[in-house]
C-alpha cells in the first residue's frame, strides 16, 4: 500500500504542476485546478481530484468535470493489467479529458464518464489508446493531445464522392467546401493539398461540394466530374483560375447530368444534414469534426493524433500490458 501511495503522490505531483494545461487541452474556455490526488484502499490505483471552475465556456458547454474511476470501474481493454504507474497515467487521461462525443462534450462529461454511458462509440477506441500509449510510457500530457480533440466526433459513411489518396490511408478525412467563392475554395484546396503531402502516405482526402439545393450547377458538375474522374482539374478551374461551372465543363468536356449525377447529388445533401454540416469548409477527420476556416497547424494536429495512435499502436515491438 505504501508503494501505491508513493506513486500517487508522485502523479499528484506531476498532475498538479501541470493540471491546467493537461485539463486545457481543447478545453481552453474552462480553467480547472486539481487540488489533490490519492490511491484507495484496494490494489488498484485510483484518482481523486476536485474541481474549481473558474471560466464559463463562451459556447454554452459546461466545463470538465473530472471523475474518480478506477480501472475496476471501467471496462477497457487492457487497463487493469497495466503496471501500477502507467495505469494511473491511463486512468488521469480517462478522468481528466473530456468525452469526445454529444452529449459528452456539451455537458463536460469525462471520457470516463462518457466510456461508462455508452453514448459514443468513439470512447472505447480512445480509451485503448490512452492505455496503449501508457503501456509505452507516454506521459498523461502528450497522451492527452492524442485523445482530447476540441470537437466532437461522429460516425461517418464511406460516401461515394472523389478520393484524392490512397483509400486504404489510416487517416481518412471528408471535407465539405464549397464551390461559389473561388478565393476560400483555393484555400481549403491548397491547404488539404499540404497536409496530404506532409502526411506522406497516411492521409486520404474526399472532397464533397456541399449543394445549396438539388439543382446547384457546381455540385451536379462537380458530380460529372467526379464520374468522369477530372474532378481535381474541375475544382481548379472553378477555384483557382474562376472558371465558371458552364465554362469549366465545356473546357473539360463534361457530359450530360444523369441520373445518377442527380442522385450523388442528393445523398450529398442528406450525408451533410446527417452530419450537421451547415457551413463550408467542415471536414471530418475519422470522424472527428473541423468546422469552419481552421488553420493548417490545427488540422495538422488533428491528422498527427491520428497518425500517432496507427503507428505507435501498430508496432511489433510495442509492449503488451
């Protein structure tokens, strides 16, 4: 037992000179302080912290509230047969980062909190990261950048759209844009074009023209185009040298809408009021969600965290809990 308490008050240690950044990340609007940790009673290492809001969230979500569960409480693969020391790591992600997923974000749930309702089919996979990268060593904060994203996440269908990339990528993102505004079109073009070279392999893009209804000229010529598989050399005419719709499928010899075009078209729609999606640019990177204009750096680290989890995870020389 004294053991267990030594290493409690060396991860209280490390949680409390640290607690606002490792709390903060992707939770920047809420400002938490962790006054205290401890270990039961029991053999299994468990975390006890207080909470002292300081900051409402400006976007109406509740800040973090951090839990106490311990790996017996918790039902994720691998965690109670962590050594003590990195399963207490594993258990300070778990209980101090926020669930991934509605309702979990909005009202401040702990991916703990969030693994045990089993509200979001995200939680579990994140919470087997957090144990795998403690297993390797990692310490709560960087593991913390790879689980705690700053928007939810949500399933999302393989759509039928153009792929630049590699299909087979482990990093798949879907990104709505749209078409009328050659000026930020160019930019989500030119940025997903950068991050997928950087990605060197790991990253495939979908492009999908968000239509502004069933008979928007950009998207049914953009679902000529991807048919006709010049969607690339379209979207290009149309943000980089302004070519109208009319005039880049003349150029490109695009042919008569079909039915199936229409169709495309349609389920396009339907995907994006699935998803949410009420404004270009949005993309989703496995399912987690970028709304709006994000800058290169915060769509890098998105793809990074990503990458991280399938090549640190997939190792052969990773150790097994």
């Amino acid at each position: 037992m004294g053991n267990l308490s030594g290493l409690g008050r060396v991860f209280g240690g490390l949680l409390f000179g640290a607690a606002l950044s490792l709390v903060g990340c992707g939770e920047p609007e809420s400002k938490l302080r962790v006054v205290s940790t401890k270990t039961t009673q029991s053999s299994a290492p468990k975390l006890s912290v207080q909470q002292i809001p300081e900051l409402a969230r400006p976007d109406g979500r509740l800040p973090l509230t951090p839990t106490e569960y311990s790996a017996a409480d918790l039902s994720v693969k691998g965690l109670a047969e962590l050594p003590p020391e990195a399963q207490l790591v594993a258990l300070g992600v778990l209980n101090l980062s926020t669930g991934p997923c509605e309702p979990c974000q909005k009202e401040g749930q702990s991916l703990a909190e969030c693994l045990r309702g089993g509200q979001c089919p995200a939680a579990g996979p994140l919470a087997e990261r957090a144990v795998g990268l403690a297993a390797l060593g990692w310490p709560v904060d960087k593991i913390q950048l790879r689980v705690e994203l700053p928007d939810a996440w949500v399933p999302v269908p393989k759509v039928g759209a153009t792929m630049v990339g590699d299909t087979n990528a482990p990093v798949q993102a879907l990104v709505f844009f749209d078409l009328s505004d050659p000026t930020i079109c160019a930019e989500v073009l030119s940025r997903w074009q950068t991050l997928s070279e950087r990605s060197d392999g790991g990253l495939g893009v979908t492009y999908a023209v968000l239509p502004k209804a069933a008979d928007d000229v950009d998207a049914l010529s953009g679902a000529v185009a991807a048919r006709l598989g010049v969607f690339p050399a379209f979207a290009a005419a149309r943000c980089v040298t302004g070519e109208t719709a009319e005039v880049a499928a003349r150029r490109l010899a695009l042919t008569a809408v079909t039915d199936a075009d229409r169709a495309q078209v349609a389920e396009t729609m339907k995907l994006a009021a699935s998803l949410g999606v009420r404004a270009a640019p949005t993309a989703f990177v496995n399912g987690y969600r970028a709304r709006g204009h994000q800058g290169e750096l915060a769509l890098a680290r998105l793809i990074d965290a990503e990458l991280t989890e399938h090549i640190e995870l997939s190792r052969d020389d990773v150790p097994t809990p």
